[in-house]
C-alpha cells in the first residue's frame, strides 16, 4: 500500500507542476492571475491525477501511466520552451 500511495503522492505532484508550466507559458495574463490559476488548477489537478493513480492494483501500472503522461507534459513544456527562447 505504501509504495502505491508514494508513486501517486509523487507522480500526481510532478505531472501537476509540469502541466501547471506548459499553462503558466501558453496564457497571456498578468503574473498575479497566472499565480492564482496556478494555485486553484494545480492543487485541482494534483488530487485528481493522485487519485487516479492510486486507482491501479499495484505501483508499477501506476508508475508506468504516470510516466507516460509525465513524458508528453515535459515534451509539451520543452516545445513551449523552445519556441519562446529569443535567438
């Protein structure tokens, strides 16, 4: 029961401040409302992306779900990067 509450408690953690990243770059407001956003959807998406983690039998399908949408957020966030560096 352990090692599947860890593997959500910190999969739903990282997948949360990933996604909150790519909405923090792609949302034209001021810092204070980004700020707040942040806060409400990323408290939001954290509980909901623990939960259903914690859904799976055993912490392996739930570390290997996590990955996955962790990969994609990272790849978005690196694309969102990218294309918002100065040259």
């Amino acid at each position: 029961m352990w090692p599947k509450t860890i593997t959500a408690f910190l999969g739903g953690l990282l997948l949360s401040v990933s996604m909150m990243l790519s909405l923090y770059l792609l949302i034209p407001l001021a810092i204070d409302i980004k700020l707040l956003i942040g806060l409400l959807a990323g408290f939001s998406i954290w509980v909901a992306a623990m939960v259903y983690f914690y859904s799976f039998n055993n912490p392996k399908t739930s570390a290997l779900r996590c990955g996955k949408f962790l990969l994609l957020s990272v790849a978005i966030n690196s694309l969102l990067f990218w294309y918002q560096s100065p040259l």
